[in-house]
C-alpha cells in the first residue's frame, strides 16, 4: 500500500545521519495534551536514540497549535537550532475552527523556514476524531512525534551537507 511505503515511523534507522552535534527546538502545544504529549515522547527519544545530548534539545509548551509558529520564532531566536519541531493535535469539530488553525500553522512555519533558512518541522495531526489521533500518536499508524524527529535530523544534515559542499545529498 502506497501510504504504508511513506510511514517514516518504519524507516531505516541506519541511514539516518548521526545527530551528536545538532541543536533542536521542540515546541508543544497544550491543547489535547494526551495526544501531543505521546508525539512529544516520541520525538524527543528519536532524538536522543539518534546521538543528540540532551543538553541540546530545547523544548516549550504553547497553549494552542495556533501558538506554535510564534513559540517556535521565540525559541529559534534563543537558542538558534539547526532545526525545530512544532507538534500539535488540531481535532476537526462542528465548525471549520480547524481549517483556520491548520492553515494558519503550517503557513506560518513555512514562513519561518524561507525566511530563516533553516527547518520548521510541521508535526500538527489534522485528524476527524481522536481515535485517528491516536491511532497517529503511537498506534496503528506509528508516532507522527517520531517521524517528525527522523525529518528534523535529516534536514539539519542536508543544511551542513550543502554548506560543505556535497555534491549528491539526501540519496
Ligand atoms: N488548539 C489545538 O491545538 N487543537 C484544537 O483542536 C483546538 N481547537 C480549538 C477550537 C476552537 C473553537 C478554538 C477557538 C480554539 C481551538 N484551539 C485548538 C486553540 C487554538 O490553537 C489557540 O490556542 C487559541 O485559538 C488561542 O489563540
């Protein structure tokens, strides 16, 4: 099944880059704190189980998801990470409430990431009810917190790798 072949939950752990050196941001949003706490977990031991030292991870909780592109600028501007993480659960409700948030989010860290030059990791489930989020936060579906950890080593490396020089990056 095509979407199965995209689970990065499932990836290849021996060719991710080693993230020893890398400093991250992971920024969490309060709201449905069960489920964005689970992707939390998930992120922040990819990161470790990849070589990165605690001391270089950084974390902060925002109320909302609607809060994340401005935590993770305030975050960003502390600590100048390679990457940062911005996890959220935005669950679809009687109202478009929902359209508004995510459109919001992930405009607002694509923003950030053009005009930084570094990446905003877009790790927000935009699910129908909360068995889909869950099902996406260490169920059925693997731990989107995980895959956005594996997104935001691999896109560190790509930043060091073209300031290096490679020729050939991310095959
Ligand atoms: N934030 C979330 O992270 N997930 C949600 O499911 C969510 N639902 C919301 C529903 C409504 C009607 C409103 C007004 C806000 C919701 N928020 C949610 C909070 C939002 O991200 C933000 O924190 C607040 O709107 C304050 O800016």
């Amino acid at each position: 099944m095509a979407t199965a072949l995209k689970n990065l939950s499932e990836y290849d752990e021996s060719t991710l880059p080693d993230a020893g050196e890398m400093i991250f941001g992971i920024v969490v949003a309060e709201w449905n704190a069960r489920i964005t706490h689970a992707l939390y977990e998930g992120c922040y031991d990819t990161l470790l189980k990849h070589g990165a030292k605690e001391e270089n991870i950084h974390t902060v909780q925002v109320p909302g998801s609607f809060e994340l592109p401005a935590g993770a600028r305030i975050l960003a501007g502390k600590h100048n990470p390679d990457a940062v993480i911005c996890l959220g659960c935005v669950i679809k409700g009687e109202t478009n409430h929902n359209e508004y948030i995510n459109q919001a989010v992930a405009s607002g860290l694509v923003n950030l990431s053009i005009a930084s030059g570094k990446a905003f990791i877009f790790g927000v489930l935009t699910p129908n009810d909360e068995q889909q989020a869950l099902d996406r936060a260490g169920g059925k579906h693997g731990n989107k917190g995980v895959e956005a950890a594996v997104t935001a080593i691999r896109m560190a490396a790509l930043k060091k790798d073209v300031k290096e020089g490679k020729r050939k990056i991310g095959f």
